[in-house]
C-alpha cells in the first residue's frame, strides 16, 4: 500500500503543484482548501504525512495544527509548514507549533520532494516489481569535483564495500557519464567555478534519465550558508568535507533506501547471529535499532529461537553500546528467545560496569556463548 500525503492549502496553484511532485512516487494525495476541509480529510485518511500552508482563510495553518495536536489520533502525524515569510521571526514561531520542517514559498517541486522523503520512505511507482538494492550490492558513485584529493576521500570513505567510485572535474563530463552508464547517486562539488555545481543539479533535474536521482552537495563544515543555498534549491542533502565515512555511507543507503540489515544480522546454524562492526558508532547503532526488531521477529517466525549478540570485533564499550545491547536484550526476554553475548575481555568488563545486571552474559570465546545456549557451532568466521 503506497503511502498518502495531505495538502493543506487555500492556492489550488500550489495543491496542484505538491500533487503533480509525488505523481511519479507510490502514494496518495489528498487535498483541502482550508484547515477546516485538512482536519476532515485528516480524520477520514489518516495520513502519513501533511504539506500544511501557515496562512488561510476560515482555519489557518496555526490552528488547523493545534488542533491536530490535541486529537489522540492524529497528533503523531508529521507536518511540513508551507509559509510565504523568511523572517527569523516567523521560523522560530514555526518550530514552536512542533513541525518536522519547513518550505518557504516559492518553491520547486525537488525541493518539497526533499523535504518529505526526509520524514516519510518515498518509493517510485512500480518499484516494487524489481528486488530492493542491498548494502553489499554493487552501487555507482560518480563524485564531480575538480580536486582529485576529494574523490579519493570518497574512495577511501566506502572502502570496505562493493561500492564504485568515479571522478570526473566537470558538469559536462558528468553529463556524458550519466548518459553511457547511470550512476545510482552523485556527490557534486558546490565550490566548482562559476557556481558550477548548481548548473549541474539543474542539468540533471530537467533530464528525464537522471531526475530522479539522488544529488548530494559537497561543501566543507563551515560553509553554512552554501549548505543553506543546497538544501533550498532542492539538492537531495550535504556531504561536508573532510568525508566523514559513517556520515557519507548512511546518507547514501537513506537515500537509495539500500537494505544494509545484512551487515549485521545472520541466520546460521539454527541461531541468530548478530554482529557488531569494529567501527560502531552512533550512526551503526541507529542502522541495527531501524532492523532489530523485525530481524528478531522474523527469525522467530521461521523458528529459530537462539540468539548470538557477538561483540568480539569492538576494542571499547561506550553508552551507545549498552543501550543497544539492553534493548537487544529486553526484545529477546519479549519473544522468550535464549541470547548469548561474546565480546572481547576489555569490552566484557567495560560492560559489566557499566551496566551492572546479570543479563550482561558476556563470553571471551565464541563456542562458550553457543555452549552456553546448548548447540555447537564451529568458530565464527
């Protein structure tokens, strides 16, 4: 079932132009012309989201969101602010009223595009009928930068994986790459001569073979207002250099909505093997919680209910850590599944102090946590 967008807004111009932007897309849109006829709407539908105008008449978009708010069930639902002022005023009295963000108008169709796929998981129409890209998949980088030390940052940022990167210095050369061989998502330089970068972005958007692909900005950290000028004009997001690897590889599988669940989760031999890289971060940890709950339930489905939780590649435990293991934990407790940990000594300890419980089963060897659930298993690999 495609997902459903509400449009709230008293311009007709404007509805058409939100319906016209998600056409191509797997979803819904449902429209009103006041937050009177939204509200209604809202009720009826249950929307995933709602693109709402600040100022209409009979009910305006303040009120209409009040409302929303006070209503159990529609109070979850996330909104997008439409408003025609830019004024710091009126941004700050927008992000009291607890939108998820904000489009100030005039705006391109990209750009409203960007904005809700931030909030919702947007899928093209018929994309359902081809298999899902995975993380180890191959995926096709093309990096348009004149500095050649930047694309071997990229290189160096997805070594590791089957992910290709290519570099060429010019909007032209990129152009002509895109029109023998199609990358999957491109990272363009907004420093390029000339405002280059933002040429190219305007290229591919009005091409039909590439306007649909995914379009990162490359600016460096403290360019705040270059990632502004990106982000209105519709880019798909910003990479700021130096590259950040954990940042770079979880933009790109957000924006290609890349599986990355085999990275951690494994059947094998009858358990279910859950394994933590060397390099966990915040980023990982948030990657393992978007899929644990339904990589358990699956493996529970299919009948298995044993569960390794290995943490032997990880030389520190840190807060991060312990939260994911309780909740790996508690989740294990809720399906009444048996679960073994194995981690390091140091990592071992470092978890126990931190945590304090006795369901830290923490095992130094990888056959004494399989033991321990009563199967055996050859070493992990």
């Amino acid at each position: 079932m495609g997902r459903k967008i509400l449009t709230v807004d008293d311009s007709k111009t404007i509805r058409m132009i939100v319906a016209k932007a998600f056409k191509s897309f797997d979803c819904e849109v449902f429209e009103g012309a006041n937050g009177v006829e939204g509200l209604a709407v809202a009720a009826r539908e249950k929307p995933d989201i709602i693109v709402l105008d600040f100022t209409m008449p009979i009910m305006d978009g303040y009120e209409m969101l009040s409302k929303l708010k006070a209503d159990p069930d529609l109070k979850a639902i996330p909104v997008i602010m439409l408003t025609a002022e830019a004024g710091r005023e009126q941004v700050l009295k927008i992000a009291k009223l607890g939108v998820r963000d904000y489009v100030i108008k005039p705006f391109k169709e990209e750009l409203i595009i960007e904005r809700v796929s931030r909030v919702i998981d947007l899928k093209p129409r018929g994309e359902g009928m081809m298999r899902a890209k995975s993380y180890d998949d191959v995926i096709e980088v093309l990096v348009v930068d004149d500095k050649p030390a930047i694309v071997d940052q990229v290189r160096n940022a997805v070594s590791g994986t089957n992910w290709k990167v290519e570099g060429v210095p010019a909007p032209g050369q990129a152009m002509d790459h895109c029109a023998a061989s199609l990358p999957d998502v491109i990272l363009a330089s907004l420093s390029l001569p000339d405002n280059r970068g933002y040429t190219l972005f305007q290229m591919l958007r009005s091409a039909n073979r590439t306007k649909s692909l995914p379009v990162f900005g490359l600016t460096v950290k403290t360019d705040t207002d270059q990632q502004a000028k990106a982000q209105q004009s519709g880019f798909t997001g910003v990479i700021t250099k130096p590259i950040d690897s954990d940042e770079l590889k979880s933009r790109i599988c957000r924006s290609l909505n890349l599986d990355t669940s085999q990275r951690y989760f494994q059947q094998k031999d009858g358990i279910l093997l859950m394994t933590l890289p060397g390099d966990f971060s915040q980023a990982v940890s948030n990657e393992v919680s978007a899929h644990l709950r339904v990589k358990v339930t699956s493996a529970v489905d299919a009948g298995l209910d044993k569960m390794v939780i290995d943490l032997s590649q990880l030389k520190k435990a840190d807060i991060t850590l312990i939260k994911l293991g309780l909740a790996t934990i508690q989740l294990c407790h809720e399906l009444s599944i048996k679960y073994s940990m194995i981690g390091s000594e140091a990592v071992c300890q470092e978890c126990n102090n931190y945590a304090e419980t006795k369901d830290w089963r923490l095992f130094t060897k990888y056959q004494d946590a399989t033991a321990q659930l009563g199967i055996k298993l050859p070493a992990a690999a």
